[in-house]
C-alpha cells in the first residue's frame, strides 16, 4: 500500500529512504520532514508540472469529443463540443472512429503518466474540471453507449492516479502490433517519432525554465467549462454503474454460454476455427511448398512431378523452421500449428482470412497514431494536446511503450 506521501512533489510510496537517519523521497530526493503527514495543502507542485498536466487533460477530452463525432453517436454533437479547435492535423478528417478512439487512449496513455504521481488535492481539481466538461456535454446514462462509457471510465480512473487495467491491456495491444512489423518497418517508425519530437522537446525545456521557481498556486487553472460538477459527478456514477451492470449481466450469459458449449458441442473444427480467431496474431499464412515432386528410393530423392504450392496457416512459433518432407515428397504437418483449407473447411478458412485483415489494418492505423502530428503549428503543438510535449519523462514514457517488445 502507498500511505507515504512527500511534502515535496506529491509522490506516493510505500517507505521513504532512510540514509543516516533521515529519510528521503524515492522520486526528487528531497529530505522528508517530520510534518509530512500533515494536511496535504503543504504539498508543492511546481507550476510547470500542473500546467503539462492540465493541458494534457484538455488535449484527451479534445481527441474524446473528436471521436464521439466521428462516431455520430449524437446529431447535435457539433453545438456540444466544448473545446476549441486546437488539433490541426491534415488528415483529421479521413480518421475513422476506431482510429479515433485509439488516438484518444494514446493521449490517455500520456495523461497517465503525469497524473499518477500528483497529490490527491490536485486530482480532485482535474476530477471538477472532467464533472463540468460531462455535464456540459449532455451524456447521461440515457444516451451513452457502451463503448464510449469504457472511454469515460478509463480517462476518470486516471484522474484516480489509477488506470493500471487500462495501461496494461494498452501495452498489451501495442505490444501485438509492433511485433507483426518488419525490423525495417519497426526501426522507420521509432525514427519518425524521435525527429518529430525533437523540436517540441526544445520548446518545453523554453516553457519549464519561464516557470522556474512558481508552484501551481502561480497560475490560475479551470473553469473552462460551462457544467456543473456536482451534476456532472452524479451523472457519471449513473453511467459507472449501469455499465458494471451490464457487465456483471454478461459474465454470468457467458459462463452459462461456456458450460452449454462444453457439455452439448460436437464440433471441434468449429471449435479450432474458433479458438484460431481468438488468437490471430499468433498465425500468419504462406504459401508454402507442399508436394516437392520427388520421391526418397532408399538412397536418393528422384524428381517425379512439378512441385505444388498451397496457402497455408502457420502458427509462428513454426514459420521460421525447416520444413520436413516424408519419402513421397508431402510437406509433413505439425498438427495443432499448420492447417490447410481442407483441415479448416471453406467457411471457417474465410472466417480466418477476414479476421487476419482486420488485425492487420487496426495494427497499422495504431502504429501511425504515435508518430502524427499536428501541422502549421511553430509553438510545437502536436497530435495529442495542448502542448505536443509535456516534459522529456513523458516523451520517453510514450516511445518505450510504443516500442517495448
């Protein structure tokens, strides 16, 4: 449990560091004082750290009202919209939703990465600010859908100095994209992100020197937003709850759905096509040579027809493995790793191409979301927020989550 707080920089943590009987906070450093677990009001944050935090809670609720219109999931969106146009992008408008909302929980991803750390005073300002945007919004429980209610929850479980589920199934997703690219591919991308970054880095460490010495109580923050907090709050709990709901509803239809497959099913290749799709990015198809044209006598293999080629699925642990022939010249299957058409059927074999298509173009939109950005914009504004970057922690936080293997 973190119940150890720094007067300092806010940082939470189980113990502090003790050095010759003092003790030290594990994040700046700074010698902890005895008066620590007092009223946090004694807690400092710089002015430039609440600014970066602040602009990036903006810049994700900007991606958020991006793709709740993308969605058209309400036809009077546009006169609810709350922020102003700050994302700049070329291609803004050939963005589709689901792309949308992946650039959205990119910026979430950053969010994170400031939020975690700061006291809970400080959160709960970030918390008001995303009651009144709510509110202002005019989302309830009635009108909100599933899909985008999980985006509220994730983005308010932030603003929790939570967000652990979310992060994980995030680097999870990435994870799985990033290892379907090439090296070549993987080594391109990594370069476009770090040039794009580069300029916006200057301008930051410009930004942080002018607000040296300033803490948050120097600048003025909120107050952006038409809604009430409290209306907000109350409206949220309601589309929390009807959600967890739904949620509870679902699990116990799919453990009923489960123990009605595994008592009554009597279709394993069914059951295999299923359990293929389930994990697609572990396959890939080749064309693979399946009949080699020779046959072994005993002492040499002699040439007997033309070779034959079919399109084969692979699971990957094998494709890069030799394949074996047995004495007529058939490849040899590794069953439960190679299928042909003829193991899947023809319905299940289009199923699973289908599949593969639509890992792949999610794959490749989400690996262009972390190197857009924003254009005709000199003051390093960029694709997710209000600035581009929001401290040099934070840059390298997103490139290694981009990247990580």
């Amino acid at each position: 449990m973190l119940n150890k707080k720094c007067n300092n920089c806010g940082f939470q943590q189980k113990e502090f560091l003790n050095l010759g009987g003092r003790n030290y906070c594990n994040h700046c450093n700074s010698e902890i004082k005895s008066n620590n677990n007092k009223k946090q009001d004694v807690i400092t944050i710089s002015a430039y750290e609440s600014q970066s935090t602040y602009d990036l809670l903006y810049g994700s609720l900007e991606w958020l009202e991006l793709y709740v219109e993308k969605a058209n999931y309400y036809p009077n969106w546009k006169n609810k919209k709350q922020l102003p146009k700050t994302i700049t992008r070329s291609d803004i408008d050939s963005i589709d939703a689901t792309r949308m909302r992946s650039m959205f929980s990119t910026s979430l991803t950053s969010l994170r990465s400031l939020a975690r750390s700061k006291p809970d005073f400080f959160l709960e300002k970030l918390q008001g600010e995303f009651y009144k945007w709510l509110d202002g919004s005019g989302i309830n429980v009635d009108n909100c859908p599933s899909e985008l209610t999980q985006c509220l929850i994730n983005l308010f479980e932030i603003l929790k100095g939570k967000g652990e589920e979310f992060a994980k199934a995030r680097r999870e997703e990435v994870r799985k994209n990033i290892e379907k690219m090439s090296n070549e591919e993987r080594q391109t991308k990594f370069n476009g992100i770090v040039s794009a970054y580069q300029e916006p880095l200057e301008n930051e460490e410009k930004r942080a020197k002018s607000l040296e010495g300033q803490t948050y109580r120097d600048i003025s923050f909120g107050n952006n937003f038409g809604g009430d907090a409290d209306r907000g709050k109350e409206k949220f709990e309601l589309i929390k709850r009807r959600l967890e709901s739904s949620q509870r509803e679902a699990g116990r239809r799919r453990d009923y759905d489960e123990m009605e497959t595994e008592e009554f099913s009597n279709d394993p290749r069914q059951t295999l096509i299923e359990n293929i799709k389930k994990n697609i990015d572990d396959y890939e198809f080749q064309e693979v040579i399946v009949f080699n044209g020779h046959y072994w006598d005993g002492t040499k293999w002699v040439e007997y027809g033309n070779e034959k080629k079919e399109k084969i699925l692979i699971h990957k642990s094998v494709v890069r493995l030799e394949k074996k022939y047995n004495q007529f010249g058939a490849l040899e299957f590794d069953h439960g790793k190679m299928f042909d058409k003829q193991k899947i059927g023809e319905q299940g074999w289009v199923e699973i191409e289908q599949a593969k298509l639509r890992s792949e173009k999610n794959s490749s939109h989400q690996i262009q979301d972390y190197s857009g950005r924003r254009g005709g914009n000199s003051g390093g504004k960029g694709g997710f927020g209000n600035p581009l970057i929001w401290g040099s922690s934070v840059v390298i936080s997103l490139i290694g989550l981009a990247f990580v293997k």
